[in-house]
C-alpha cells in the first residue's frame, strides 16, 4: 500500500493516475512482437511453480557469480509475479494485484543493482518491459490505495458524511474498474505472452547475454556487493543534514532512496545473515513511515481535484474538504514524528552493523 512516490513519477505508488503507455503503439510499446498466446492462469501457476522450485528464497550465495546471482533474483521475482496472474484476473482480492507489482518492482530493482553485469541491450530491453508492467499494475494498485485511505476514514464518520463522500468514492472506484480491465487486457496480450517466453529463457540459461569479466577483476557477489550495499546506504544517510527542513519532495527522494536499501539488503538477505533481518527492518519501517505521508499527500490532492472539477451538493463539497483537512494533518503528523524511524537507520550503531554484516561476504 505504501511502496510509491510522487503524482507522475515513474516510480509510483499512489500518484497522479496516467493513461498505461503500453495500450498506445498497438497495444503494446517496445519491440517484443508474437503469436503467442499469453498464458492462462493455471498455465500462469505452472510456470511459477517451476521457477520457484528451488526454494522459498532466490538463494544468493557469496561466492555466486555477480550476473548469475543477478539472474537468480529475476528468476525468482518472475516466479513470484507469474504466481500472481489468476488472482489478478480473477479480481476478488486487490492483495493479489499489490503482491504481482511488487515481484515487478523488485525485478526491477534487481536490474538496478546487477544489471551491469548484463549485455546493454538485455538490460535495457528488460528494464523497459517490466516499467511498462508495472505501470499497469501502478494504475490499479494506487486506486486500491486511494479507496482504502477513504474507507477507512468513512469508517469512523456518521452516516450523513459518508453520504457525503459517496461521490467521491464512486469515482475512484470506477476509474479502478477501468483500469482493471486494462490491465486484464495487458495480461492477456500477445505481447505480455512473449515477454513471458523471453523472459523466461533469458532467467533459465545460465550465461545468456551476461558480460564477461577481465581479469583481475571483481566479479563475484563477495566483492562486488560489499560497494553495492555501502552505496545504497550512502544514499540514504545523505539526507542526514537536510532532513529537519525537508519538504516533501526531499522527503519522497528518500523514500526512494530507502526503498532501494532495502531491496538490495534483501537480494543477499542469506548471506549476511544473522544480521540482516536486523539490518532490514528499521529502513522497512522509514519507508512505510515515508510511504504513508505519500499517500495521504497524493490523496488530499486527488480529492481536491475532484471537488474543483464535479458539481457536488454543499454537503458533498462539506464532507470532501473535511476528508481532506484530516489527510492534511496526517501528513504534518507524519512529517514531525519522521525522527522515530529515521533516527535507527542514520545511527552509529546501525552502521556498524551494517560494517560486520558485510564482512561475512
């Protein structure tokens, strides 16, 4: 619910809502073309089973080759998302469309962290794909999060404000409607069939289009992520000095910023235990924190969107700006208690841990 950014990024989460690129071009954007039928849910299912077959995790291992780790990572996070295809057609449960988008985003963030041990074209091919899913699943995904933001307050109101607010709810509901039947439509496409046949070869061929290493060079996930994680760290605690001043555009860059940590933590989750959990959990609960102000931000602006341009009655107009001032005080809320979550990441002491986590690679 809280893994997003600011309206128009590309990285969203409830923002503002933009038309799926992938339904211009012929339905499709980029160069996949097939004849390939997309594959069913049961189809879906089986190929998820057989590439999560190898466990409950990607299995990284320190000594792994750096482009073969990498394409464990996709191999698993493809699994995961494939597993996800009956439930998203089925449409009974919007978990099931959060937990398909979050397999594309960590692909993608797997591209982030490994993609430079990968022939360009592959890697840029692949990065554009799974944008462009994920911008499907993005659209539906942040309806989800707007609706429930107003459920849950319409929950704690009178029956007249809920009345009240009932055109603004039958609104989001039917623009999620709509971009529920797109999104069925991109899983159902020619299109989505050959970035899953593709896709699938290139995660099951070990060696397939990664870049050879030079001599003397690092190559493996020993001495490369050890670089890899202190970066990702590094961007986040360089918000260290601005953060008492930042608005929310800063404060969404590091949300950013977080949400990549925690993939790259997550990536090599096995080897660094028993200090990853550990090391995990505190910039999990930044970014929720962080993620949480986004939504309500993204929601009072999208509810005051709507009452400039409907023609409500007064008492809708009342109970849509009453909405809308307490998504406003959540986000000040938000904004003064950020120190909870982001002094245990910006500490000495989680810097050290961080320091002996690595140096079991």
């Amino acid at each position: 619910m809280t893994d997003g950014t600011t309206p128009g990024s590309v990285e969203s989460g409830v923002g503002s809502i933009e038309p799926d690129p992938r339904a211009t071009e012929n339905g499709a954007a980029g160069s996949l073309e097939s004849d390939t039928a997309a594959p069913s849910p049961a189809e879906a299912v089986v190929l998820a089973t057989a590439l999560l077959a190898d466990g409950r995790t990607p299995g990284l291992r320190a000594e792994d080759p750096w482009a073969e780790a990498g394409r464990k990572v996709l191999r698993f996070h493809l699994g995961k998302m494939l597993a996800r295809v009956p439930g998203v057609i089925a449409g009974d449960d919007a978990e099931e469309v959060h937990a398909m988008r979050v397999a594309a985003r960590r692909m993608r963030a797997a591209w982030r962290v490994f993609g430079d041990g990968f022939e360009r074209d592959a890697r840029r091919r692949y990065r554009d794909e799974l944008r462009d899913i994920g911008a499907s699943l993005g659209a539906v995904r942040d309806l989800d999060v707007l609706i429930e933001i107003l459920v849950r307050y319409g929950e704690h109101r009178s029956g007249r404000q809920r009345a009240g607010l009932a055109p603004l709810l039958a609104a989001w509901r039917a623009e999620r409607e709509s971009r529920r039947i797109e999104l069925i439509g991109v899983l159902g496409s020619e299109r989505f069939a050959a970035f899953v046949a593709d896709y699938r070869a290139f995660a099951e061929t070990p060696g397939l289009a990664a870049l050879a290493v030079p001599p003397h060079s690092p190559g493996l996930v020993r001495n490369r992520m050890p670089a890899t994680i202190w970066g990702a760290y590094q961007a986040v605690w360089a918000f260290d000095d601005e953060l008492g001043t930042a608005d929310l555009a800063t404060l969404h860059q590091l949300r950013i910023a977080a949400k990549w940590l925690r993939y790259t933590l997550e990536f090599i989750r096995e080897p660094l235990e028993p200090q990853a959990t550990a090391l995990i959990r505190p910039v999990v609960a930044l970014q929720d924190h962080l993620g949480e102000q986004h939504d309500q931000h993204v929601a009072a602006l999208l509810a005051r969107e709507f009452v400039g341009t409907s023609k409500l009655a007064s008492s809708e107009e009342k109970a849509a700006g009453k909405f809308v001032g307490h998504l406003d005080q959540g986000v000040e809320r938000l904004r003064r208690t950020l120190g909870s979550t982001w002094r245990p990441v910006a500490a000495s002491t989680y810097r050290r841990g961080l320091g002996r986590a690595i140096a079991r690679l």
